[in-house]
C-alpha cells in the first residue's frame, strides 16, 4: 500500500553543500547550514599592498639611477681598499688629472670618475657635479696634508758627455731606454776634426768659398790638394800643399793608412778616401794686410851682412803667403793666376789649413832615413803625427839610435862657425864664429829642438820646398811649421829614435 506524501526530515549538523543551494527550511525548524563570512567592501587585499610597493620602489629607482655607479664605486672601495703606495725617489706623489691619487690615509677618499660625465637632464647634472666637486675637495686636502711629509731626494746631476758638454752646461736630451749615455769612462773613439770651419785669417766676408769638382773619383790637382788639406790639419803632412800625389804624398798616405788600419797602398784609393772624408772646402779666400807688406825685407847677400841684421823675415810676399798656407809658391800662383804681385787689400785664394786638431803631446818621435820622414807616436805606438824632412849628406854624419830632447827653442839664433863652411869663410874672410839673429829665413827657421848628441837638432829650414829633396849638414831638417808643431809635441827627455 502506498504511502502518503511526507515532507523529508532534515539531517541535523550537517554540513552545506558546495556549490549547492541549501534546502528550504521546513515549517517549524531551524537552519543548521554555516553562514557565510561577511566581508567589508571598504577593506585592502594583500594583493593591493604588493602592488603599492613594487609602485614606490620604481619610483625610488627612478629618482636615484644616476647615483648608482657612485655608490657602487665607494661600497667597492669600502670592501676592497686600495694598498697605499711609497712615494717614488725622484719626485713626490702627484695625483694626475682624472686619475686616482695614490696617498697614504686609512679611508681612502671617494675618488672621482675619469672622464667627464655624459650629457644629462639638468637636475640629475647638477646632483653628479656636487658629487665629483666633494670627492676632488676630499682628495686635494688629503694629498695637500700628504705631500709636505715627504721629503724630495736630491736630483743627481747627469754623466757628463764625452763630447759637446763644457763645465757648467746640462744635455737636455733624454736618454732612450736600453741606450748607455755616455759617460767619461766609457771608451772615446778618435774623431777627425771638421775640415770645412770659419779661419780667422782677415778672410773677406761674402767671399764664396773655392768648389771642388762634383766628381769625387776624379783625382785632379784640386782634389788631391784638398785631399792634403784634410790631413795637414791632422798633423799629417806631405811638406807642402802641391797637388800632386808624388813622393812625399805617397810617404804621408802610408803613414796615416797605418795608423787607421788600411791597406797600405800609399795612394788615394776609395777606401783612403772614405777614411779621410769628403774636403768639402779646402780653400779660402785671405786679404793681404799693410802688416804683411811691412814684414817683407831683402834677401841679405853674404854671411856677414846677415850677422848685421836684426831679424831675418821673408823676401817676397809670395814667401810670405806660401808658408802662411803650408803650400808651394808655384801651387798659391796656380790658383790666383790673374794676381802677378800681391799688394795690401788684394784677394788671394790659398789652402785652408787652420783652424788644425789640437797638437797632441807625444811619448816618442821615430825617424826613419831611408823615408827621410819622422813620425810622432803616441803611448800606445800610434802615429799622431807626419813629417817629411832632410837629413845628412853624408852617410858619416847621419846620427842613429836612441837620442833625446835636451832643449827646445821657439825663437832661435844660428851660430856661423868657420870651420863648417870653410868655402863661404874664405871667400869672405871670416876667421871667427858670427850670430845670425832669428827669423824665418835663419839657417834654422823657426824653430830649434836640440838633441842628445852635440850639434845635432830638429830644426826649420828658409827654404821648405826642398824638404826631403836636399840634404842638411846632419841635423833633421823640417818645414818652419812643422818644425813648430814638432816643438809643441815634445818635451825634454822625450826619446829620438833614428831608424836606418
């Protein structure tokens, strides 16, 4: 039998359904379902407080991107110090432009950035210019109250040069890494004096000085004679500029290869040449003076009337300006041949012989008869020095072996003694010794070095273009400026050593 339709008891304490509406209430009971949470529209989510603080920090970040790399630059500094550098011996710290400043403080200063700051909006450059204005303030007072405590080590002065640098004067020019400066003690080779220098010989101004040929393998008497220039004014002599590459010049070469290490060959070949350098000018151009007219005297005929004279000085002007220019009267008259008889105020061109090195002292002479030639050596054996000359007649009164300088006399008189010119006595009549004063055209010269053996000496001569082509009474006779050179080299006591 069926039953009547009854409404369903409701289940107390149970628990709402999700997502289900409840039952309706049944007449007469009460709800049992939870009720629901009551929530304020008014309220904040976390959620929104998330966002408001992503929002600020963006905002933060915004306002200070431009300090960033300054912070980061002093946390860095903060964390990593910079070890303090000794100052350098030479000089004090200096803090370069731009750069670090290396100083001794145990908080090392902000230091500004390198280059300068790129283009910005001006608020954001003028908050940066503050910045990099108090750390150069904070690194100027550091360094200002670090620099005074260090003392500055003397500058130690620079070697002086071997060559160019006189007492008193500095080089300026820096010594390149890895170069060695030179240095007193450092070896000096031998240098060859210029050869192309002003002479102050009355030498007219705005004169051109004489060309050479531009061929330098053409051996013309210009070129050889320049040649001899160039080693006159090393004190190696030929006698007497001539041009011509004959006896003497051959003798010279030999003796300047030797002391050079070349080959012997007594000729200017390429490699002599290359040796001795390119003349350049060997002539100049020389006024002659009232003074030089003045000192030209006769030519006094006999012995006696020489024994009356005061001086006995040159006989010609062309005597005169030849041994002025070490040269041969006929050479001097080649080169001016529009000049028939010098006067005051005449041009004469000659050969460029002055200013010559300086004339060394020497340790011994050698003289060689069969060369009729002395050579100055120095210390070490090394010929310093030329000279052809004259030597005896007779083979019986040629000197040899070790002789040395006993005296030396710039300005000698000549001692005439009949007995050596027993032809000139009798013609004259001469029974006693006469004194014939000094000149360049004394039996001596110019000058007089005496040897060890009695009567003998290194002497000039009146006549120097027969140098090596006559012979003496037995002493070594030489050109008047050779001689002289001669005498400026030795010394009492300095060996002679006569070679056959």
């Amino acid at each position: 039998m069926s039953q009547p339709n009854r409404p369903r008891p409701t289940r107390l304490n149970a628990a709402p359904r999700t997502n289900k509406r409840p039952a309706p209430k049944g007449r007469g009971s009460k709800s049992t379902r939870t009720p629901r949470v009551n929530r304020d529209p008014g309220g904040s989510s976390p959620l929104a407080w998330v966002a408001f603080a992503l929002i600020i920090l963006l905002i933060g970040l915004i306002a200070f991107y431009p300090e960033i790399p300054a912070i980061r630059s002093y946390l860095a500094q903060q964390e990593h110090p910079t070890p303090p550098e000794k100052p350098k011996e030479a000089s004090p710290p200096k803090p370069a432009p731009g750069s670090e400043a290396v100083i001794s403080h145990p908080e090392p200063a902000p230091v500004a950035p390198p280059a300068a700051t790129p283009p910005s909006p001006p608020v954001k450059e003028e908050h940066v210019k503050t910045l990099k204005e108090r750390a150069d303030e904070e690194t100027q007072h550091l360094v200002e109250r670090t620099i005074p405590q260090t003392p500055v080590p003397p500058v130690k002065p620079l070697p002086k040069p071997a060559t160019g640098i006189t007492e008193g004067q500095t080089s300026t020019s820096p010594v390149a890494p890895g170069v060695k400066p030179p240095s007193p003690t450092s070896p000096v080779t031998e240098t060859q004096p210029p050869l192309v220098q002003p002479v102050p010989l009355n030498q007219k101004p705005g004169v051109p000085a004489r060309a050479l040929p531009l061929d330098p393998d053409k051996l013309d008497a210009e070129r050889i004679a320049a040649y001899q220039v160039a080693l006159e004014r090393i004190h190696f002599s030929c006698g007497f500029v001539d041009g011509d590459q004959g006896m003497r010049t051959q003798r010279m070469l030999r003796a300047f290869q030797t002391s050079r290490g070349l080959p012997t060959t007594g000729f200017l070949d390429p490699t002599t040449r290359a040796a001795i350098g390119e003349p350049g000018e060997p002539f100049l151009s020389y006024v002659v003076t009232k003074d030089d007219i003045a000192s030209i005297m006769p030519k006094p005929a006999t012995w006696i009337e020489k024994s009356k004279a005061t001086r006995l000085g040159y006989n010609s002007i062309w005597e005169l300006l030849a041994e002025k220019f070490h040269c041969a009267r006929s050479y001097l008259k080649a080169l001016n041949p529009g000049v028939k008889e010098p006067v005051a105020g005449t041009e004469i061109i000659g050969p460029k012989v002055y200013p010559a090195a300086p004339i060394p002292k020497v340790a011994s002479l050698k003289i060689f008869l069969s060369e009729t030639s002395i050579e100055a050596l120095d210390a070490n054996g090394k010929i310093v020095g030329f000279f052809p000359c004259s030597i005896a007649k007779d083979k019986e009164k040629r000197p040899h072996g070790l002789l040395t300088v006993k005296v030396v006399d710039p300005h000698p008189d000549y001692t005439f003694d009949p007995a050596l010119f027993a032809d000139a006595s009798k013609a004259e009549g001469i029974t006693h010794k006469l004194t014939i004063p000094p000149g360049p055209r004394n039996p001596v010269g110019t000058t007089w070095v005496g040897l060890s053996l009695p009567g003998y000496g290194i002497h000039g001569t009146p006549e120097p273009e027969n140098i090596s082509r006559t012979q003496s009474h037995g002493c070594f006779r030489l050109a008047n400026w050779n001689a002289e050179k001669v005498l400026k080299m030795v010394k009492v006591g300095t060996p002679v050593d006569v070679e056959p």
